[in-house]
C-alpha cells in the first residue's frame, strides 16, 4: 500500500496537475471560439523556456521566475490570435484548427532556434523528499503541483462564477450571438480566455519541465492526454477540464500498477495510449464528457 501511495497514485494526483491547467485552456478557447487549438501544448513549452531563460539571468528559484514564463505566453498567444486567428472567424472553423497546427509548428521552430534541441533541466542534484510518519515520501514538487492547481481551480471558479468578466464569458460560451446583441465585449472576452488559458498553459509546463525536463517537444507530447482531459470534462468547463485531467493523470499511472501478478498491467511505455483509448471512448459513447459540454 505505502508503495502504491507513493509511487503511483501521488504521482497520479502530480500529472493530473499538469493535464488539468492545460485542458483549462483547450476547454476554454474551444468554447468560446470554437476551434481545436492544436498549438496550445507549444504554449506550454514557450512558457518554460521563458522561465527558463530567466533563470540564466536572475539565478534564483524557478518557481520564483514562473510570472515571466506566463508573461511571455500570454504575449505569444495575443499575438498569434491578432495575426492568425482573427481573420480566420467568420470562415469554417477547419481554416482556424489547421492555422493552429502552423503556429504550434512556429513555436517549436523558434524554440528549436533560439533554445536549442537539446533537454534542459532546471538545477541539478537530487530533491530530497518529503517524509511523512516515517513512511510516505513525497516529492515536493508534486506536493506543489497539486496545491498549486487545487488554489487555481478555487480562483478559477470563483472568478468565473462572481466577477463581471466571468459571468461574460459563460455568456459568450452558451451563445455567442446572443451575448453580442445584449452589448457585451466579445473581444474582450477573447482576449481574457487567450490570457487565462496561456497563463496555466504555462504554469502545467513549467511542472512538466521541473519535473523531467524542458525540451521542445514538451508540450506537443502532452496534447493528447491534455484533449482528453478536456473532452472527458466537458468541452466548454473550464472545472470539469480540471477533474478531467486528474482522471486521466490517475488513469494513466494506476495503470502501470502491478494489480494482477508482479508484472505491471500495462508498461510504462504505453501509458500515454489509456488516455487516448478513454478519449476515443467518450467521442463514441458520452461526446459531451462528464460535465454535459459541448459537442465537438
């Protein structure tokens, strides 16, 4: 049990993390502007090499330098939504998605340019762990992971719910038309899911990358599983993209559990496979996910 406890289902908890503050994005952009953001994994990685960059700088602790990796997102993604995007709404959303492949395409060039291809890691040394009543060790980077986003998520929903831009862009999610006729600010709105979303897209990756390394496939890899905690939530619940990806986060690492004999149920290789088995799943069976959002 204390083996499980903290080999695999508190990592769980720390993936699922990461998969829930990018979901949140994908979520969000997809329910107010409609579109499949293909390149919303490449924001994370703009986000950890800008922290990245900054500890070069100011040698300090990461986390310390994590609102320059948010900065440096957000700008990415207002711009590329003013340039790309913008002239692309009035058209079929299929123009908007495969844009969204060349920006997540760009992304990665620049990295590739400016950062380099090799891995990057933050610090060196080994973290020592948390001990707890002598028996659970954890990381203290996925103790912070998951504080982090159960703040967020708070933050989130109270923002979404209480404040006069939350309550516009729920309006502009239920029916965009609408909202527009009724007076509201539709591109501020935009530009508020642009800043939310990239601003944990961020956040997931600068996790992601303290806690392997940063390189510029970091956040492309993390696509798929970040669609499906989307999908599972909901697509347009920003809260249930949440408890999405701490689904899929659990799934993917309970799954490597040795459950029957000694052997692991399903190598470690594979287990980025369950959460495209569970998205395809739920696309076949429950489109609208857990949480009743919309259908894709």
């Amino acid at each position: 049990m204390i083996e499980f406890i903290n080999f695999y289902l508190v990592p769980g908890f720390a993936i699922g993390s990461v998969y829930a503050l990018g979901a949140v994005g994908i979520s969000m952009i997809f329910g107010i502007l409609r579109f499949a953001h293909f390149a919303h994994g490449d924001l994370m990685t703009v986000g950890v090499y800008g922290v990245f960059a900054a500890t070069v700088v100011f040698p300090v602790n990461p986390f310390l330098l994590v609102p320059v990796g948010m900065a440096l997102a957000i700008f990415a993604a207002l711009f590329v939504d003013k340039v790309f995007y913008q002239p692309l709404r009035k058209l079929p959303t299929i123009y908007t998605v495969i844009s969204s492949f060349g920006v997540a395409l760009i992304f990665r060039s620049l990295i590739q340019i400016i950062g380099g291809s090799e891995n990057r890691v933050f610090g060196s040394g080994i973290r020592p762990p948390l001990i707890l009543f002598d028996t659970f060790r954890l990381s203290s980077l996925h103790v912070q992971a998951v504080t982090t986003t159960a703040v967020i998520a708070v933050v989130l929903h109270i923002f979404l719910s209480k404040s006069m831009t939350g309550r516009s862009m729920r309006a502009v999610a239920d029916d965009p038309e609408l909202a527009q006729i009724s007076g509201l600010d539709t591109e501020k709105v935009v530009r508020w899911t642009w800043i939310i979303g990239a601003a944990l897209a961020a956040i997931a990756g600068v996790f992601a990358g303290l806690d392997t390394s940063a390189h510029p496939n970091l956040g492309w890899n993390l696509l798929l599983p970040m669609f499906a905690a989307a999908i599972l939530g909901g697509i347009g619940k920003p809260m249930g993209a949440m408890a999405g990806g701490f689904i899929i986060g659990l799934a993917e690492e309970l799954s490597s559990y040795h459950w029957i004999g000694e052997s692991a149920l399903i190598s470690p290789s594979y287990k980025t496979a369950v959460a495209f088995v569970i998205m395809i799943a739920l696309l076949i069976f429950k489109p609208q996910g857990l949480f009743k959002g919309r259908l894709l």
